[in-house]
C-alpha cells in the first residue's frame, strides 16, 4: 500500500526477538477499571449512589458490595442509564437495592464519555504521558516527514506509561510500519487519539479505557530517531485526517 503524504517513512518491522510483550483484555474488558478517576463511594441511606467522574460500573458495585455484581446493577438502572452499560453520567442517582424508577436520572453522553462532568468545568482529557518534553510540533516540517508532521512528540524514556487522552473504545492495537507498534482510541465526541512507536501495548481492540488508564509504553519503534510518544488526534481512524492535538488539549482543559 503506498505511503500517504505527510507520515513517517517505513520503518523495518522487529524480528521475532524483539516481539512485542501484550496482554490480552479479559472478557467483560469494556467495563475495566480506571486507572484514575475512581471516585470514593457514598451511598445514602435509601440505598442510592449518585455517579462521581471516573466512575464504572464494575467499581461501584465492588465498593458498594451489590449482590449480582456490575450486571445486576445494571440490569436494575438500565432505565436511568440507558443502553450502554459503559455510558454512565456524572449526577446520575443509581438505585443498589432494586429496579430504579424511571426518570430519576439520566445520562448525558457527551459528559459519560469522558466520564467527567464538563458542568463543573473539570478537565475532560489528561495527558498522554507524564514528565514529558516536547520536541516535534503538528504541522513541523523536516525529513522525517513527506509533508508536514501529524502530531506532537514528546521525548520520554522507554517504558513511560502512556495513558488514554480521554475514555472511549479501542480501535487499533498493532503494528504500522514507519508508526511502529500504535494504539488508536475512539472517543465521545467523535474524535480518535494516536499513540505511536511503542515498546508495549497493554490493551486489545475492543476494549473500553478511562480517561487516564494506561493503554501502552512508550518506545522507539518505527521511523524514529530515539524513544518519544508520537501523540495525534484525527477526525477518522486512520491517517490522513489528522488536527491540532494541542489544541485538543486545550480544549478539553488541558495545558500541553
């Protein structure tokens, strides 16, 4: 397949010594834990709990000990929560003990997506990568790249956990030529982030991922010239349709 404009040049793909280490999402990964986010539970005394950001439903019904599990508490909010079990707003009131009544809650998928409550004007995306610098800017031109650059770099050592941007859905998990080893995430709003030149991918295509979980580490496959995170947000999910990812950052209240 012809190398669009504007991407890394093909990079060799690793030989089998240096196959990448994975690990397979479990059945039932769309309602994983997040790695943060998670608020501290309060039930109230008629047995309620209302949604905090970060919250699944599997970590409610562990810290609330909810007979049935995460598919129990489901089953008994499906009329508050709608039909996406991994959709649940910031503010929606879940009943613990039995079926909640219909119209004492509600989602709102745009806030559910990221699990944040954008009301309050709280951050609805993190970054990539911790203790990070940054080096190639979106648009940067140079000769490791045909026509401008997609994304923004950051050089950090291999093995720096890298986090998903936002909750969504994972859509690519594998190689990529001159990307290297990629994990592509579909969010809320419509939008995909990119990770690129991975060491590790720790997720698997399918799988739901909170804001700020890891998905990866960090590494130098690909077309590099040393270990960095190629972060990038496209409008579909595959290259070609790349935006700004800095100022999708900003937009979601997060300074890069």
């Amino acid at each position: 397949m012809p190398s669009p404009h504007g991407r890394h040049r093909a990079a060799r793909r690793p030989g089998s010594a240096r196959k990448l280490a994975t690990r397979a999402s479990a059945a039932g990964a769309t309602l994983a834990l997040p790695v943060i986010g998670a608020s501290t539970a309060f039930a109230a005394e008629d047995a309620t709990y209302t949604v905090a950001a970060g919250d699944t439903l599997s970590v409610i019904a562990a810290e609330q000990d909810v007979d049935g599990g995460w598919k129990a508490l489901y089953e008994d909010n499906r009329s508050v929560i709608g039909d996406d079990p991994n959709l649940i707003a910031p503010g929606t009131e879940l009943s613990l003990d039995g079926p909640a009544a219909a119209g004492s809650g509600g989602t709102d998928a745009d806030n559910a997506s990221y699990g944040t409550d954008t009301t309050a004007d709280a951050p609805t995306a993190v970054m990539p990568v911790d203790g990070s610098t940054p080096t190639a800017g979106y648009e940067a031109s140079g000769a490791n790249w045909e026509n401008g650059h997609t994304g923004q770099d950051w050089s950090v050592p291999t093995g720096t956990t890298v986090k998903a941007a936002a909750k969504g859905t994972v859509v690519t998990a594998g190689w990529d030529d001159s990307f290297g080893y990629e994990v592509v995430v579909k969010h809320g709003d419509g939008d995909y982030t990119h990770y690129a030149h991975l060491s590790q991918i720790d997720v698997s295509v399918g799988a739901s991922v909170g804001m700020g979980e890891a998905v990866a580490k960090s590494g130098a496959t690909g077309n590099v010239t040393g270990p960095h995170l190629h972060f990038e947000v496209r409008t579909t999910p595959e290259y070609g349709s790349a935006k700004d990812p800095v100022t999708w950052l900003k937009n979601h209240g997060v300074n890069a």
